[in-house]
C-alpha cells in the first residue's frame, strides 16, 4: 500500500509560469513533509519542508503548502526556470524514516 | 560542513557475484544512515537504515545485507545477486530519523 503518492507522473510549464506539483498521503499520522529534487545520475537533493503544525512554508522560489484535511500537499515553484527541469519526490515521516512518493518529472520549457 | 561519499559511481557485474558498496559521511557523529534503491522508472525504496553502530533495521527481504562496522560507514552487501538486483543505489544521512536527509550520488549497479 502506497502511503504517499505523487499521480502525475510529468508536468509541463512554460519558463517564467509556476509549477504545482501535488502529493497526496494516506497516514494521517504523517507529521513532517519534505520536497526533494532530483537530476538523473545523482542523489536527491533536499528542497523545503513543513510539520504539520504549519500550513505553509516558504523559501525563496519555493513554497509548500499543506491541507490536512485532505491529506495533501503541494509545491510551488514561482517563476519556473529552466534549471528547475529534475524529478521531484515528495516525502512524509511520524518519527520514522521517510517515506518517498514515486516522483513528477518536471520540464521548464524556454 | 558535513559530506558524504558513495562509490563506486557505475558497477557492473555478473548474474551470482557479491557485492559491496560503501559509503562514509564526514562531518557529523552518530547519523542515521540509510540504503535505497530507485529501479528504473521507479520511485526511492528503503533497504535498510541503522540509527546506530550495528544497529540495522531491513525494510525490504531480499538477498541484499548491510552492516555498520564504524559510526560513520555504512555497507550494502550480497553474497550472490540477480538480475532484479540492478538499479541506483543510494545512500543518505540524518541527524535525526525525522529531519531531512542528505543523499550522496548514488552507484549504478548493471547486471549482467
């Protein structure tokens, strides 16, 4: 059983648009989410994070929001650069390694 | 600042060779180490973590092992792989088991 997961497999976004990418988890114990992006041939790296407690965070580019009630969250990426194209990975955690979605494969077209 | 290292980059090897990859975090003490494989088109599975010198916890059974024989190495390990053994291996540190975790480059492991 998937416990986070990432439905669109790829996203297309024009440079200079926002890029949303979507997470949607299952435990509702989940207290901490974390974005990571991911070029190929090279390990994930760490982007942002929220707990729970919060319903937005935001660093630079990037912002994450949460709804738990829905169970789901998101990543903005606000204006979409070119460099941004990698795979995003969303993860979750209550006190316990992370747990990794599937991955959106985002390509920022010039 | 912390850093860790992974190799080799690329493997191959043979359908019933052993294996072993190494990787060594500098700059901390006490991490969280882990071991995950992404297989093609797939997303990251845990293998194994270890909040401690010998301590090792396996998410998945298989025919892969990992030890840590000091604070900061971390070991994946097989006495005979298969094909389905093929993949990007990587290899991450924590301070804690809920806080970010820091990847290395990761191995490409090719079976032949």
């Amino acid at each position: 059983d998937q416990q986070v997961k990432q439905n669109s497999p790829s996203l297309s976004v024009q440079e200079g648009r926002i890029s949303i990418l979507n997470c949607d988890y299952t435990n509702s114990m989940f207290d901490y989410f974390l974005w990571y992006k991911k070029y190929p041939a090279e390990g994930p790296t760490f982007l942002i994070s929220i707990s729970s407690i919060k319903d937005k965070n935001e660093d630079g580019r990037f912002t994450v929001f949460l709804n738990k009630s829905a169970k789901h969250l998101s990543l903005h990426i606000v204006p979409s650069q070119p460099g941004d194209s990698a795979v995003y990975f969303c993860a979750a955690s209550v006190n316990t390694p992370l747990v990794f979605g599937k991955g959106t494969r985002l390509s920022v077209i010039a | 600042s912390q850093t860790i290292h992974q190799w080799p980059a690329t493997l191959v090897q043979p359908v019933g060779s052993p294996l072993s990859l190494e990787c060594t975090v500098e700059g901390t003490s006490n991490p969280n180490l882990y071991w995950y494989r992404q297989a093609a088109g797939r997303g990251l599975q845990l293998l194994f973590y270890s909040v401690g010198i010998g301590q090792i916890s396996s998410e998945v059974p298989q025919n892969l092992s990992a030890s840590r024989p000091q604070d900061r190495q971390f070991i994946l390990s097989s006495k005979k792989l298969l094909l389905s053994d093929s993949g990007f291996y990587l290899c991450a540190w924590s301070v804690e088991v809920n806080q970010p975790q820091h990847f290395g480059d990761g191995t490409r492991l090719s079976i032949l």
